[in-house]
C-alpha cells in the first residue's frame, strides 16, 4: 500500500466554485438601483421637512431669536447634507454594463470612500447642526413650561437623537458596508481569476 499521496496534484483537480459574472452584474444593478432610490427617497423626506420646518416658521411666527436661529441651523444642516450627499449620484450613474471589471471595482471603491465621508464627517455635521439646532427651537417654548416639563422636554429629544446616533446611524452604516465589501470582493476575486 503506498502511503505517498500528491497533494497538489489533489489540490488542483478540485473543483471551485466560481462566481457567476452574470449574477454578479445583477447584483450590481441591483446595488447600483437601490443606491439611486435611497438618494430620491432621502432627498423627498429632507426637502418635505425643510418645506415644512419653513412653514411652520411663516404660520406660527416665533417672538425669540434662539427660536429663528434653530431653524435656520436644522434647514442648513440637511441642505448640506443633501449637498454633499448628492454627489453619489453621478457616481452611481457612471456605472454602465459595457464596462470591464476593473472599471466596475474602480467605481465601487470610489462609491466606498465618498460613502465613508458621509457616514463619518458629514453625517456628524449633520447631527451636529441639528442637535443645535433642535435645542435653540424648542428653547422658546421650554422656557413658558414649567421647569421639570422642560427639562423633559429636552431630556426626551436628545435621548431620541443619541438613540438615532449611537444605535439606529451604526446599524445603517454596518448595512451598508457589509454589502459594499461583499460586492468589491467578489469583483476582486473574479478580477484575480481572470490576472491569473
């Protein structure tokens, strides 16, 4: 019985499962259009709140500056981010199906790091300003209840914000980076495959 075994001759004759290029290009339309309804839902929702954020302004007219002041930082917190936050769009819409797959890894990439500037400096901005923002709004009317309603007040509106930063924002971000890195790497894989 011969005990001597040739294990890369083994190693070579297995059989690897290799990505399927069309599911592949499906998944990244499939990315590529859940990428581009976000950005028109995202721009729907803020664009709604800052019309109404205005009107409620116009209606109800408020006497202190802090009130006015608050307003004008929550509409300039979403309108840059909606700034910022556009511009995925042409990147988005670069990606075409007559492109090789270097060119579709390139573009992922590039959607990779425009995604972690929004998710880390933008998006921090954003909350920022908002926060802020929110505070000097609901002072003017924190300041006619009495002192535990207002202090409730407050209490319960930067405890929803710090369960939107410190829970619901990670989530989103993890969401999306997860399938980010799961679609670079299999167009890394099918890219080294072709190299070799």
């Amino acid at each position: 019985m011969d005990n001597n075994i040739d294990f890369k001759d083994l190693w070579k004759k297995q059989t690897v499962s290799q990505p399927n290029i069309e599911d592949l290009l499906a998944r990244l339309k499939q990315f590529k259009k859940a990428g581009v309804r976000t950005l028109w839902i995202t721009n729907i929702l803020l664009f709604t709140t800052c019309a109404f954020i205005i009107f409620v302004w116009y209606t109800y007219q408020p006497k202190f500056i802090s009130t006015k002041i608050g307003i004008v930082l929550t509409i300039l917190a979403m309108v840059i981010y909606l700034f910022f936050y556009n511009r995925l769009v042409s990147t988005y819409k670069n990606i075409v199906t007559a492109q090789t797959n270097q060119e579709y890894l390139q573009k992922l990439i590039l959607i990779k790091k425009k995604q972690q500037f929004m998710q880390s400096t933008m998006l921090s901005l954003y909350f920022l300003l908002l926060g802020v923002g929110i505070c000097f709004y609901l002072y003017e009317y924190t300041s006619r209840m009495a002192t535990l309603w207002g202090f409730f007040t407050y209490g319960v509106t930067l405890l929803w914000m710090g369960f939107n930063w410190f829970y619901i924002r990670p989530k989103q971000i993890k969401k999306q980076q997860s399938k980010l890195n799961d679609l670079i790497a299999k167009f890394e894989e099918v890219n080294n495959q072709l190299e070799s």
